[in-house]
C-alpha cells in the first residue's frame, strides 16, 4: 500500500499528487540500501576468491536459517543441513579457500557490517550508507528515538504523565536516502556487468 500511495498521480497538465507516510516509505527505503548494498558487497572486491568467499559465506548462513524455518513449521527439507553444508565447504574447497581455515572463511558478517562495506564500494562512504540505512531501520521498526528523532513533531497538548503529539513525515530525508539507494543499484548494475565477462 506504502508503494500504491507513493506514486505520483497526475491529476491534471499542472497538478500531480502522491501520498508520504511518517513510516512506510521508510521501510521501503531501507529495502533497497540492504539489498543493493548486498549486491555490491558481493561483486565489489576484484579478487575472484574474495566475491567467491562471500556468496559461500551467505549460503552457509541460508542453509542455517532454512534449517531453523523448517524446525519452527515442524517438517523436514528435502536435503538435511550437514549434506548442504558439506557441498558448500566442497565448491569453497574448489574455488581455492584455505582448508585450514575453511570455518572462519565461510563465516557470514551481520548486514551492519555488509551494508557498511557494500556502500564503501560505491562513490558514497560506507560509514553514510550504513547510517541512512540505520535511520530508515529505525523508522521501518517504529522505534521512539527515531520517531522522535527523524521526523516533525508537535506537542499538542500534554500533561504531568501524558504529552499528545503531531507526527509529520520528513520528505528531505526520504529524499537523500532514496537518491542513496538509487546510487547503490546503479553501481551494484555497474559491477554485475563487469564481473559478467568471463576472466
């Protein structure tokens, strides 16, 4: 629904309309820094073995929270964790990944981390990226601190226990952090086609 209302209706030759939410857009926002930031994580480094480490390290991870999804709805999957896990450490083998070392070498970072390195990868810094992503997480989960932070605000009336406040979007914001996301996805393109051709 965010999505529907985001979308400039034109309504006349002079007249165009679309509909900002305090939250939504935000959740969607962060959608596309996260997934776009991954991307260029992946394909960023020129070394052939690092891109190769970090896709393993991400199906390690997968195979892990798969193994836990099906747990929780009490079923089994068509191939238990360990035969998974087993041919991930093979193809990480093939690819040349130090036998002696092969946990750490597949051992997945947390999204701070990839976001933060994806967005160093791109003209902007990582440490912005990581930030506009983290205002954006505040806003998707609801938190207070960025409620109360990152958008306006107005105390309507309030008293010893109770203050009523007016809650109002923050178009800049939302502005900068999608122009970031749209940067991302254009380097994350950029990088797909280079590391396309063949070596």
């Amino acid at each position: 629904m965010a999505l529907l209302a985001t979308l400039v209706r034109e309504e006349s030759t002079e007249h165009a309309s679309a509909i900002f939410y305090t939250h939504a857009q935000a959740s969607l926002v962060r959608g596309v820094i996260e997934n776009a930031a991954r991307a260029v994580w992946l394909l960023g480094p020129d070394e052939r073995l690092i891109r190769v480490q970090r896709r393993l390290a991400l199906s390690v991870k997968e195979v892990k929270d798969s193994t836990k999804l099906h747990s929780r709805f009490d079923s089994q999957p068509a191939r238990d964790e360990q035969t998974r896990l087993a041919e991930v450490r093979r193809l990480a083998l093939a690819a040349g990944a130090p036998a002696d070392t092969l946990k750490t070498f597949l051992t997945a970072p947390r999204y701070t981390r990839i976001v933060e390195e994806g967005g160093a990868h791109s003209e902007l810094s990582g440490q912005l990226i990581l930030t506009l992503w983290s205002a954006c997480s505040s806003l998707a989960h609801g938190d207070i601190n960025g409620t109360f932070g990152l958008l306006g605000h107005e105390i309507v009336s309030q008293d010893d226990q109770t203050a009523l406040a007016r809650i109002t979007g923050n178009c800049s914001m939302l502005r900068y952090t999608t122009q970031a996301g749209i940067h991302l996805i254009d380097q994350a393109l950029t990088l797909y086609t280079r590391r396309a051709v063949r070596p």
